[in-house]
C-alpha cells in the first residue's frame, strides 16, 4: 500500500516537473503573446489565393 | 439622410448622388463612395484578397488614395539615420521592424494585411497581434525596402507607423513571462497539493494510518515548496518594500500568512501532528498572483492602446529651403534651419517664430492645456502644438528626444491616475491591515494566556481568512473588467477617473464639426451654369484646389484622379474667400459667393439646407455652382433619444453659423445649441453648466475643442481627432461609433455598482469572520476555503461586467 503511494506520489511531482517545463518552453516561445488572434485566424482560408500574383506573373515569363 | 441612401460597399458610408465608382467583387459590381476606396477595393480584389469582405466583421475606415507627396514622405523611412531608433539588423541584408497599424477593425484586416505583405518578395516574416494591432516585419532590404512595405500598406487602406519596440515593450513581455510562469508554478501546485488535501481531509473524518497521513503530508510539502519560494516571491518583495518605507499594505498580511502557514506546516509535518496548511498557502498565491495578473494586463492593454494613438516617432518636419519645402527627418535639422509648421501639429524642435502668427498649446510642459498666442520673435517649444495658423519657424536648438520624452509624461499620467473609490479601497484596505495585526497580536496574547497549545493555530486562521485581498481586489477587478470590456467595442480609456465620473454624468456636450457629423464635407451636387459639362467642372475646380489645406479641398480632390488634374499657375490663397489660379492660359477662381459677386438667385430653390455653395467662376462670369454638406453620423440622432430618455441632458456647442448649425440641432433633435462660439465661449457656457451642479461630459475632434475637452468633468474624444483633442481627453472614441457614447456610461454606471457590491462584500465577509476566528472555532480548512471563496465572489461578480 504504502510502497504504491509512493509510487504515486513520485509520478505526479515528475509529472509536474514536466507540465511545468512544458509550460515554460510555451512561455519562452512567445506562445502566450497574443491571446486572441490564432483564435480569428483559424477561421480564414489561408491556403488557395484565388489570382496567385507573383506565380502569374512568373508563368507569363 | 434617408436610410434608402446607398452606402460604399468597402466603409458604408453613403454614396454620394451622382458618384460613380464601381469595383467587381466577386463578379458583382459595388458601388463606392469616392475614388480612396475604390482604389482599395480594387487593390484588394487584384490580389485575390476578396475573401476579406466576405469574412469581415466591422466597416474599415474611409478608403484613401495614396498620393505621390504621401509616398515620398514614406521614402524618409529609408534613410538609415530614421531607422537606427526602430529597425534591428538581424543579419547582412536582413531587417526586422515593429509597425504601428492604423485602422485595424476586425480580425479580417489582420488576415488582409498578412497575407497581402507575405505575397510580396523579400518579405521573410509577417506576424501582427490582434490585441495589440502591431505588426512585426522583417524582410529582405536587398529585395524590397521599408518605404515600399510602407506603401502597400497604404494600398489596402490602412496606416502604418515604424515605433520602437525595444524600450517598453521587450521590458513588458519579459515582467508579463516572469508573471505567467509564477502562475503557472502556483497553479500545477495547487492542483497537486488540493488534491492530497482531499485525501487528508477524508482520511482525518473516516481514519486514515499515521504513516500514510505523514506520507501525504511530506509530499505536500515538496509540493508546495516552488511555491513558497518562488511563485509567492513578489509578495515577499512588495511588504518588504512598504516595510522599508514605514507604511503596510497588502502584502505585508499576505506575506504573513504565506511564511506562517508554511513554517507552521512545516513544524506540523516534522512532528506528525497538529495541522498542516499546504492547500491553502498554494490555492491564495495562485489567486492572488492571477487576479493581479489580469488587472496588469487590462491596464497594460490601455497602455499599449494609447501608445498607438501618441505614435510620434520618428518625427519628421518640413524645411523651407530657398522657398521649396521639404521633408526631412527631424534628427537631421540644424540650428538655424527655417521650418514650417502646420496646424494641429507638434512643432519639431525648440525654435522662434519668423513669420505667422498662431497660438500653441504648451500642456506638455505646463500641464495646461490652453492657447498661448505667439508673434513673430516669439520662442516655441519642441513638443507643444500649434493650434491656430502656419508658422515659419528658425530652429534655435535640435533635441531629438524632447518630444517623445513629452509622450511619455502623457502616458504616465493615464497609467498613474488610480479611480478614487480605488483609492479608497486601498486606504481602508490600509487601516484594516493595521487593526488586524493589531487585534491579531492581542488575540495570539490571550491565547496564549489560556491555552498555549491553540494560540499559533488560532493566530494563524484569522490571518488567512480575513486576508484582505478581497478587499483590495475589489475596485482593480470591476476596473479592470469594465476597461477590456470597453476596449474590446473600441472605447479607450485614457484617464482613471473617467468610470467613476463617467457614471455620474447628467450632461452631455456635443461638438458639431467631426463629432455629430462625419467631419468630411462630401461634394453632394453639382449645379453647371454655363457650356462646360460637369466633369470639366470638377476637374478645373479639383485642379484649383491642390494646393489648398482647406477641408473643403479633399472634397474635391477625392472624386477626381490623379491624371486628371491640371498643373495651376500663378496660384493664390484668399484666406476666408477661396483659391484662384490660371490653366492652360485661363484664369479661374472657386470660392464664396463673395468671391465670383454674383447674385445666388440663379441658382435652384431645391437645394439641401446647411450646405456649403463653392463657385467656380471664370474671368467673365460663373461656370458652376457646387454643392457641398457635412453628413450627419447616422447613430446621432438614436444616441440623443437614449440620452433624453435617460434624463441626461444634451447640448450642442459649435463655431459654425447660426443657419449650419441649427439644421443639424434639428436633425439630431437636440433643442439646446449654440451657434458661432469661439474655444472660450465653449469653455465659458460649460463652466455655466458646471455652476448650475451638472456633470458634464464634452465630446469632441478638433484643436479648438482641446481646452474644452480638458475643462469638461470627463471628455471624450474621437478617434479620428486630432491628437491634442485625444491627449487632452479621457476616453478616446476609436470606434467612431456614436452609440458606444452610451455604451460607456451604462458600463460607467454598472462598474460603479459591481464596485460597491464588491466592497460591501468584502467589508461584512470580514467583519462576519473575524470574531469567529478569534474566538478559534473556525478549523483551518475553512479558514482557507473562506478566503478563496471570498476573493472568488469579488472577481467573479467583477466578470459581470466584460
């Protein structure tokens, strides 16, 4: 019993230990800067511009 | 303005009759209102970036035309001299700067910009924060130059602003990095050590093996250990400091209670009994540390927002060299240098008037905010602004930083003014920390006295649960929670106190020009009275009006392309009458009915009330008639009902002419105005209202509004103002919505409300707890339930109001 409580208790500091590293890296990687924008830009389709400008451009060279 | 009127299919501003501007979106043509916004529109659409009106969520400024003198004001942002303060060298070529945004409304606009930026080659990275409105760029300068990005952003409608990102803000978000990871400490804690707590707690009511119960505890312990030592650290520092400079705070009962429920616990662990207090040392500092967190970044998010609007650097100013005038970057004046300043502009450095005569306004330095005439002879200050007529200044002495250490000063006062409740929040917060430690000694005394044994743990529960950050979160919270609240619909808030009066407010001056009205004469018709056609016209009189700084002139220039003009000779100003000037061998004059001596009674009886006759004449007789008006903000005439209806009384003071002024008061509904006042006559009539026991709230745009602004109880100005009118005002209108108006004060009234809810609470939860505390009968995991529950109550109530 007290040999798996022990077991236990080790495993959540290590998980803490590794949450909070997690969080750290986040916070260093600017992550937490802007709050609301990545939440905006999901919603706009970024991949497929209608009239590729430059590509044009390049295929009419 | 009938709502049937069509609007601009880019800003929805309403299209002027007879305007023809027309873009294909999405196979569709829309009509625009003037030539600005359809060469956006088209910029937009020619770069397949049409999906952005479609996803849209509010209107973007007027569109505007991107005019050559513009674009070689942009090229000084090359120089390397201008971008030593704002741009970092990231590798040979490679550049990296921090853009100021204008005109951003939705999440839209973002998308619009990035995409449009990163089409562009040589551009490497475009990132721009939603919040904050900022762009960080960098880019290839081999390949596309700064002045060229600056441009393109200026295609799609928008402004952009290089700023110095290095001062403040590397200084913000490395205090905002060190805050998030004290929480995230607290938080992974708390949650950890709550949960042993559960296990003790339901061990102590069914049984639990000693051995297992010390287990649970000593990891507890280890667990809470990051957050004694570190998360709860500033609150270390904070009493400290008040300690140091003999006052007490809030952080000194904090503290306190940290560092004795940890050495008591500790004590408690070691000896394997008595009662332990982890779950509540973690649970406090992690609410404490995230509540102050958001109230810093509400006020942070106010600080950035006035940053944006104070944007000044790098300043530029215009020589006058051998009668040409020129732009050049203001590090590069020398003393002795002839420059000219405009009005409603900051003058560029400390100098003496050699021509002109004007009246600056010198709050900067004085921290008054009042016309002070000068003369020629007279000496001006860098920073001040000129508010009255042009001035031909020599440049006595250069100092780069002068205005912008000015800026700073007017930060400074926004961030520093704490509302007054707030003030007293922390006083009472003050005095009831001393009477507790008080009362807490002479309670530890008497327990002692009687039983030893309880005196520590008894001490200790009536330090925890009257902490009083419940108390002192009570004003920050519902501040901060109104203020992002009003942020968020594009209400700024520049001052402290502006809630607080905000709130009390029972009347409501207007000014007319750019507040009730769009501010933008719009060239409604136009009235030919000889053989040359309408477009002739309007070209000839566009042509004419180049060179004028008059607002009217804009009219007539936005409806006209730029090829299209015709170079003027032997131009003249008439100040007061109008522009005269030769083409192709003619001459011509636009101006007032004074100007062309001709009777009006040729004109058509139909035509609008309040607006503006511009003639257009030749040598021998009149050409044209046009006609030009001022629309009225379609949200005016709602916002003046909901004020009526809500007993707050509303006037409109303006300069303009009787006849001007009343077809707008009516239009509006506004019964009380006055017409033809000068800045003081304002100043005067608001005193007189002030006199008679009203609040009065002065919302308005110009330089003469600015004195006005500042002797009103709490001002707002508009966005689009000038920037003495919004540095001298409390709430800045970036929405430019009228309506947000009373948006602000039914927030004013309802943060007032959650505030004294909050306070009320916090007073009777702690004059309820403290005797039972002192008496010992509150166990200590009520204790600690109590005081998060109490701080939870004050922030959750606060959350109301966003």
């Amino acid at each position: 019993m007290t040999q798996t409580l022990f077991f236990l208790l080790g495993m959540a500091v290590v998980m803490v230990i590794i949450a909070g590293a997690g969080i750290f890296w986040a916070i260093k990687n600017g992550q937490f800067d802007d709050m609301e924008g990545p939440a905006q830009r999901i919603l706009m389709d970024d991949d497929d511009p209608r009239i590729p400008r430059y590509a044009d451009s390049k295929l009419k060279k | 303005m009938s709502s049937t009127e069509k609007t601009c299919y880019h800003c929805a501003l309403p299209v002027p009759p007879g305007a023809h501007y027309l873009v294909d979106i999405d196979s569709e043509p829309r009509e625009m209102c003037c030539r600005g916004c359809q060469a956006v529109a088209q910029t937009i659409v020619d770069n397949g970036l049409a999906d952005y009106y479609r996803h849209r969520t509010a209107m973007p400024a007027v569109g505007q035309e991107v005019v050559p003198e513009e674009v070689q004001k942009l090229a000084l942002y090359d120089h390397p001299g201008i971008q030593k303060s704002f741009v970092r060298q990231e590798g040979e070529h490679v550049r990296e700067a921090s853009l100021i945004l204008e005109g951003i409304t939705c999440a839209a606009c973002i998308w619009l910009n990035e995409r449009h930026l990163k089409q562009l080659p040589g551009i490497l990275q475009v990132q721009v924060n939603y919040a904050t409105h900022r762009a960080r760029i960098t880019w290839d300068d081999q390949a596309i130059h700064l002045s060229k990005i600056l441009e393109e952003i200026q295609l799609l409608g928008y402004n952009a602003h290089p700023f110095n990102a290095e001062r403040q803000e590397s200084l913000r978000r490395q205090r905002k990095a060190k805050d998030l990871r004290r929480i995230a400490i607290a938080g992974l804690s708390a949650g950890q050590v709550m949960m042993l707590a559960v296990a003790l707690y339901a061990g102590a009511a069914f049984g639990i093996e000693a051995s297992t119960a010390a287990l649970l505890r000593w990891a507890s312990l280890i667990l809470t250990l990051p957050v004694v030592f570190y998360a709860a650290l500033p609150f270390y520092y904070s009493a400290w400091n008040a300690l140091l400079g003999r006052r007490l705070n809030m952080d000194v009962p904090v503290t306190l209670a940290i560092v004795g429920a940890f050495v008591g616990s500790v004590w408690s662990t070691s000896h394997g009994s008595g009662v332990v207090y982890y779950d509540a040392i973690t649970m406090f500092s992690l609410f404490l540390l995230s509540s102050r967190f958001l109230e810093h970044s509400a006020q942070e998010k106010s600080v950035e927002a006035t940053e944006n609007l104070l944007k000044l650097a790098p300043a530029m100013a215009v020589r006058v060299e051998n009668g040409q005038h020129l732009p050049v970057p203001v590090m590069e004046l020398n003393e002795g240098d002839a420059i000219l300043s405009k009005p409603g502009e900051a003058i560029a450095a400390d100098a003496e008037v050699i021509e002109g005569e004007s009246a600056v306004d010198e709050a900067l330095l004085t921290g008054e905010s009042r016309p002070v005439p000068k003369r020629v002879g007279a000496r001006v200050i860098a920073g001040s602004i000129n508010l009255e007529g042009p001035l031909l200044l020599r440049v006595t002495s250069v100092g780069e930083n002068t205005v912008l250490a000015g800026i700073v000063r007017l930060l400074d006062r926004a961030v520093a003014e704490k509302p007054r409740l707030a003030q007293l929040a922390d006083r009472v917060a003050g005095h009831f920390t001393v009477g507790l430690l008080v009362l807490a000694a002479v309670v530890g005394a008497a327990w002692w006295w009687q039983e030893p044994g309880r005196a520590f743990e008894t001490v200790l529960a009536m330090l925890v649960v009257t902490c009083p950050c419940a108390l002192s979160l009570a004003a920050p919270a519902a501040f901060a929670a109104a203020g992002s609240h009003l942020l968020r619909h594009g209400i700024l808030l520049t001052r402290g106190h502006a809630l607080e009066t905000m709130a009390k407010v029972s009347h409501v001056v207007f000014d007319k020009t750019g507040t009730l009205t769009y501010g933008k004469p719009v060239l409604r018709r136009i009235v030919t009275l000889a053989e040359l056609d309408e477009q002739r016209c309007l070209a000839l009189a566009a042509s004419l009006e180049q060179a004028s700084e008059h607002p009217l002139a804009q009219s007539f220039l936005s409806r006209i392309a730029h090829s299209e003009l015709a170079p003027v000779q032997d131009a003249r100003n008439l100040p007061g009458k109008g522009v005269s000037g030769a083409i192709a061998g003619l001459r011509y004059s636009l101006g007032s009915s004074a100007m062309s001596g001709l009777p009006s009674a040729e004109l058509p009886s139909d035509l609008p009330e309040g607006a503006t006759l511009v003639w257009l004449c030749d040598a021998q007789h009149a050409l044209a008639v046009f006609v030009i008006s001022d629309g009225l903000r379609p949200q005016a005439r709602e916002l003046v009902e909901q004020f009526k209806a809500a007993g707050v009384r509303v006037t409109m003071l303006s300069g303009d002419a009787v006849d001007a002024v009343s077809h707008i008061a009516t239009e509006a509904g506004i019964e009380s105005w006055h017409a033809a006042q000068r800045p003081e006559d304002k100043l005067a009539k608001l005193r007189e209202f002030q006199q008679r026991g009203d609040v009065v709230a002065m919302v308005g745009d110009g330089v003469n509004d600015a004195p006005v602004l500042a002797g009103a109880d709490v001002s707002i100005a508009m966005g689009s103002g000038t920037q003495v009118a919004r540095a001298s005002s409390d709430i800045v209108l970036l929405s430019e919505n009228l309506l947000d108006i009373q948006r602000a004060l039914q927030t004013g009234h309802a943060s007032m409300a959650v505030m004294r809810q909050n306070l009320a609470w916090a007073i009777v939860y702690n004059l309820l707890a403290l005797p039972f505390a002192a008496a010992g009968m509150i166990p200590p995991w009520l204790a600690s339930i109590g005081m998060s529950v109490s701080s939870l109550v004050v922030v959750l109530n606060a959350m109301r109001l966003r």
